[in-house]
C-alpha cells in the first residue's frame, strides 16, 4: 500500500473521498505477533479429498493450537477426519454446511493431495461452495496438493499464477517462481490483488 493512500485512509476525511471515487478500504490482516500464546485460534474448517494424504498431520497439528476445529458433516470423507481426530486425541466437530449457516471460519484447510486428476478437481468446488460466503474478514484459505509429477495423467501444462501484495518481499516471489520452474511447470503468471470492499 503506497504511503499516501494509507495517509488518506488514517484520515475520516480521506476516508470519505477514497470512498466517494470507489476506492476500498482494506481490511487490515490479522498477523502473528511474537506475544500470540498459540499459532492459530478461531474456527477452522477442515476437509480432505478422497485418499487424501495429509489430514492426519493437519489435524494433529492443528490439535497443537488454540482453534476449534469443524468438518462438513455431508462430506464423503468425514469419516477420515474423524478418524485421524481420534488418532491424536483431537476434538473434530461436525457442522452443517450449507449457504447461509451461523459459523463463521478464520481459516479452511483442504487437503487435495488425493486429486489424481482435472475430474477430482469437483470435490475442491463440493467442499468450497457452500460455505464461501462463511469466512471472515481475514480468513485464511490453504489448500494442500501434490506435486503435478505424482498426478495419474501428469498433467505438467497447468497454468500456475502467483499471488503477492505489496507486503510480500520480492524474493519470496522468485523463490516461488523458481521452485514451480524446478518442478516442470512452465506456464507460470504473477498477479497482485487488491483488497476488495465487503
């Protein structure tokens, strides 16, 4: 964010005209502070593709933090979160997701290391759909996946995009590109977001 826009959003009178041309606001993010007793607390909606790979670490290391941790009742493989809950003694909570539910969730954790291919893909749209409009403000959006070498069809042409703010530093984007370059990907984007009013 450059400095005058931030000047002008500290600013009532800023705010105002930054509002009346239809400039956002953004939503000041939610960071770890060294004072934080715990990595993650709030609702965490997690979810897994079928022969998932990761939901057993995800929970137990989610089980390590202060966060309540929920999955779609409906889901196909609620019973694998369940299970890897038991496993390391971590309380998972079935919700009903449905669009216009009560929860809200800080962050959503989907592990898609089971997608094998594009038509997996749907379970990704399954679990995301209905419970899009039920993040908060500063949610947190992780989906886990596999290295496109391990997919069954190797489907190596996928484009990649990534994502960076004006608070990323700019090696970390290198450092992202040349991991995908290294990995065989060779349709890569970069794109910058802005915050978008809600």
């Amino acid at each position: 964010m450059g400095n005058f826009y931030e000047t002008m959003l500290n600013s009532g009178m800023g705010r105002k005209v930054l509002g009346s041309v239809g400039l956002p606001t953004p939503i000041e993010l939610n960071r770890y502070s060294a004072s934080q007793t715990t990595f993650l607390e709030g609702n965490v909606l997690v979810g897994t593709a079928k022969n998932g790979e990761l939901i057993s670490d995800i929970v137990r290391n989610l089980g390590d933090s202060d966060a309540k941790i929920f999955f779609p009742s409906a889901a196909l493989t609620a019973s694998e979160i369940v299970k890897a809950g038991s496993d390391h003694s971590v309380k998972v909570t079935q919700v009903e997701c449905a669009k216009g539910m009560k929860e809200k969730f800080n962050v959503v954790i989907f592990d898609a290391s089971g997608i094998e291919d594009g038509e997996g893909l749907t379970q990704l749209y399954t679990f995301f759909n209905p419970i899009m409009r039920s993040l908060t403000s500063n949610a947190r959006v992780i989906v886990l996946g596999r290295p496109h070498m391990k997919a069954a069809n190797g489907e190596t042409g996928l484009p990649i995009t990534i994502t960076a703010d004006a608070n990323t530093p700019h090696q970390a984007v290198v450092r992202a590109m040349d991991a995908a370059g290294q990995t065989g990907f060779v349709n890569l984007s970069i794109t910058t977001r802005q915050a978008s009013a809600e």
